[in-house]
C-alpha cells in the first residue's frame, strides 16, 4: 500500500518561471534558482538523502529518505531521538522538482525488530531473502536502493522497482565479500540487462567504518563478485565511506569518496578492476559525503554538504573529467549547525540541476529535506 501526502512549497529566493529559467541558463556563471522543502515537518527529523538515493525520468524525480523524531537537546550532533522508530519515505516530483509529494511505500520497510545506525524502525518489514536474480536493470522504470543497517560492520540489503518505485521488491540480502561487514548506501553503474556494478562501504579489518569496495552482478543479482577495493584502507579512525559514482562517455568510471574532512576521487580505466587515484576535488568539508553527475555537456557536477560555518550546500564543476574543477559554488549557506548535507543532484531535461538534501536553519528546529534548483552556467 502507498499512502500519499501532498506538501505545500516554502517560497524560494528567486521566481522560477519560464523566463527566469532561459534567462538563468543563458548565464555564464552558475545560477541558484530557488530553494524548495521537499518534506518539512514541524517536530521531525528528516535526514540522509545520499543514503536512499534519488532517480529521475525526464521531468519525475524521486528521492528516498528517513524521518524520525527531532530532538533538540542534542545539540549539534544528529538531533534525532534514538529510541524512537523512524520511517523511511520517499519524496515525488512530477514537475522536475517544483513541487513535492511524499510517499510512504510499505515494500521499502527495514526488517523486523533491526534498527538502522542505531535508530529503531518502523514495524511491519519483510524478512530478509536471497534475491532469485534475472532483474532487468536496464527497464525504463527500474531504480535500486541499497540499505544497512551498521555504519561499521553489519548486514547490508538492497530492494528494487521496475515501476518508478510505486511497488518495491525485498529486502534481498547483500554479501559480505569477505570482509567484516558493509555498510550500504546507494552507489551503482548499470552495464546491461542483466550487469550491474555496485559501490559499498565495507568495515576496515578492525571491525570499524570503513574502505569502499566494488562489487558486480552478471544474472541479475542472484549472485556478486567483488572486483577490487577502490581506496586504500585508510589509517587510525579516518575513514573513507560513501561513494557516488559516474561513467565518463569513453567507458572510464569516476568515484568520489567521503573522508572524515574532505572528498576525494579516484578513477578507473578498466570497468572497477583496478584504480587510480585522482585529487582532492574538496579539501574542506567537514566531513560530508558527495554527490557527482554527469552533465548533458559533459561536464560533471560536484555537490556536498558543508559542514564548517557558514553552514550550507556547496557545489564545484569539472570540464575535464575530474582532473581539474572551478572554483566553489555556493548553493545556500544559511545552516543552523553542521547537522545537514548528504545530497543527490540530478538534472533535468531543461539542464536545470535539483540538488536534494537534508538541512536546518536552526540547530533547535527540525531537520528537513529540501532541493535547491540551479542552474551550471555555460
């Protein structure tokens, strides 16, 4: 069962009309369109977008997240109240990000009695399985999330859609590889019908978060290998976690890693069997993990969260496939605290970009998911 509730838009920082939107695109510098709340609930805490993932089809996209209790007395960590359970929703746009509908899909619901990071969830999930594979990826409705539920060591799942998420099967199981455990979040590469390369955080070889590691299906997700560790293993408590990854139109794989403080790139020539790395695209984070897509012009778009004051969502893009990027583009920076980011950005038909993430603007306020439309310039 789907149940459906509509949400009215805050008011953006610009008008957003058909004029707006040429004049906008026309520009030679990135333009910041408007800001729109895509679900914001008074009391709430709505978080990790990055960690669900987000999908678009023309002018439809949807993004997963996770709404839970807000609980102030937190402070600047994450305000959300850890005894009690939280949904995992999904936000539609039919409109390329105008105006937002929220969705709550029970087929997405975690399994019984598990909690996700340490927050409860909601009953009424599915056992998890072992998927019977022969998933068509390249179906024009088909979209996958993958889900943990330990940032270090724990049992990873993922779930699929031939539907443009309306209906959802799963929770299927994902293997360990060998190592002490995964941690996953939403990363693939579609190859073929049945050919899918997928990016997860494993645990480190001390139990802890994390290294990324790159796995594949060839039956369509009945059975995985593990290609290669993209990273090194990082040393001491850092971590390298979260990665979000591209195809480059020569057939090269680009993935951006999160680390403790920064985000840094690695690439491979060889379809994820070996890598190299690349630079450091945003040396000061705070420690938020990216988001890339490739442009219709072939550029690609960079967009994480800033979690230094002044608070906010920050962007950089790249003309040569990563090996240089301009200078840092300021999508909003008008955080309470350093509790927001894990951003998804896709662009629509038109070239404008929908960047989504989680945010406040007070640390004693619910957090809430919002989009940011804007524009990369010429």
């Amino acid at each position: 069962m789907v149940r459906r509730t509509f949400l009215t838009l805050a008011t953006g920082v610009a008008a957003c009309g058909p004029l707006a939107v040429r004049s906008a695109r026309a520009a030679a510098s990135p333009q910041v369109l408007r800001h729109v709340d895509v679900c914001r609930r008074e009391g709430r805490y709505g978080g990790w977008p990055a960690n669900h993932g987000a999908w678009i089809w023309g002018n439809e996209i949807l993004v997963g997240f996770e709404l839970g209790w807000f609980q102030a007395k937190r402070g600047d960590g994450h305000a959300i109240d850890w005894d009690r359970p939280a949904e995992h929703l999904l936000a539609r746009s039919l409109d390329g990000g105008e105006t937002w509908r929220v969705e709550q899909n029970d087929g997405l619901r975690p399994p019984p009695d598990e909690r996700v990071a340490g927050v409860p969830v909601e009953p009424g999930g599915k056992p998890l399985t072992d998927c019977p594979g022969g998933i068509d990826f390249t179906s024009a409705g088909f979209a996958l999330t993958a889900r943990m539920n330990s940032v270090d060591a724990g049992q990873s799942r993922f779930y699929y859609t031939l539907d443009r998420g309306k209906q959802w099967e799963g929770p299927f199981r994902i293997p360990d590889f060998g190592q002490p455990g995964t941690a996953a979040r939403t990363d693939y590469l579609v190859n073929g019908p049945h050919d899918l390369t997928m990016f997860l955080t494993a645990a480190k070889r001390n139990g802890k978060e994390g290294r990324i590691i790159a796995v594949r299906t060839e039956d369509g997700a009945k059975t995985w290998r593990m290609l290669s560790f993209v990273c090194p293993e990082p040393a001491g408590d850092d971590y390298a976690i979260m990665p979000s990854s591209v195809r480059l139109p020569g057939g090269a794989i680009l993935t951006a890693i999160r680390y403790q403080k920064w985000i840094d790139l690695y690439r491979s020539e060889d379809n994820a069997k070996t890598w190299r790395y690349i630079g450091r695209p945003a040396p000061k984070t705070g420690g938020n993990p990216p988001s890339m897509v490739l442009l219709a012009d072939g550029r690609i778009a960079l967009t994480y969260g800033y979690r230094r004051k002044p608070y906010g969502i920050r962007a950089r893009l790249s003309s040569d496939e990563g090996a240089t990027w301009g200078k840092e583009i300021i999508l909003r920076q008008d955080g309470g605290n350093s509790d927001l980011g894990y951003p998804r950005t896709v662009q629509r038909p038109d070239g404008v970009l929908v960047t989504m993430y989680y945010y406040n603007t007070d640390r004693l306020a619910e957090r809430f998911i919002g989009a940011t439309l804007w524009t990369p310039g010429a």
